[in-house]
C-alpha cells in the first residue's frame, strides 16, 4: 500500500481534497489538470487505506468527485500500476469473460439489450478500436 509522503499531514490533506472539490465544480476545460494530479498524488494513500478499511463508494465519491471521471480513473490505475497498460489489461480481461457476463440477463428486455451490448463489445475487439468502446 502506497504510504503518504512524510511532509503531508491530515490537515494538509484535508486542503487537498477540499481544492480537488472545487476543481470539480469547473467544466473540464477550466480545471488546473496539474493541480489536480498533483493532489491527487498527495492523497493516494488516504484513499487506499479509505477504500481497503470498507469505506462506501458513495463516501469515496463525495470526498474524490474527480476520481469518478474517466480520465482521472485511468490516472488513478496508473499511480496503483505504474508502467502497466491499464486499458490493455481492461479489454484483455473483457475479452475474457465477455461471452459468460453477455449470458446473464433475466428479462427479455434484458436479452436485447444484452446483444446489442455484446456485439458492440465484439466489434471494438474485433477490429481493435478498444480504445473507442463507450459501451
């Protein structure tokens, strides 16, 4: 588990997650993305020990709103993997398992959705437009 930087104490963590609050608030264009790495580096251990002791998503998620957006869960991966291919490793896993969580629904609105689902999943694989698959 990543350990927090001898420097940072709970009162300056607690300024970190109150600015990325405010970060949140910005549209994605006006948002300090340096900034907002940066406490987000400054914090990853907090949310670790948060997340591994049972801590809810929906409290992870009030106090790391950003955490919850695309770009920063991919960042997130990478401060928990470094040097590892997160989405190689999401569409490799996918690619796996696809076929048994495509056989899982239970009402015939379900079944459609489901094949639709599956073959766009199928496609993007297919083709390897992995990066492109927003289902």
């Amino acid at each position: 588990m990543p350990e927090r930087d001898a420097s940072e104490d709970d009162t300056s963590i607690a300024a970190c997650v109150q600015w990325m609050g405010g970060q949140h608030r910005y549209p994605i264009e006006r948002r300090d993305q340096i900034g907002i790495n940066l406490r987000m580096n400054k914090t990853l251990a907090d949310r670790r020990k948060a997340i591994l002791a049972g801590t809810s998503l929906t409290e992870i998620r009030l106090e790391y709103p950003l955490l919850f957006e695309e770009g920063e869960m991919l960042q997130e991966f990478q401060r928990l993997r470094p040097g590892k291919e997160m989405m190689a490793d999401f569409y490799s896993g996918l690619e796996r398992v696809a076929e048994k969580l495509m056989r899982l629904p239970c009402s015939t609105k379900e079944i459609e959705l489901t094949r639709n689902a599956r073959d766009l999943v199928l496609r993007q694989t297919k083709t390897g437009n992995k990066r492109q698959c927003k289902c």
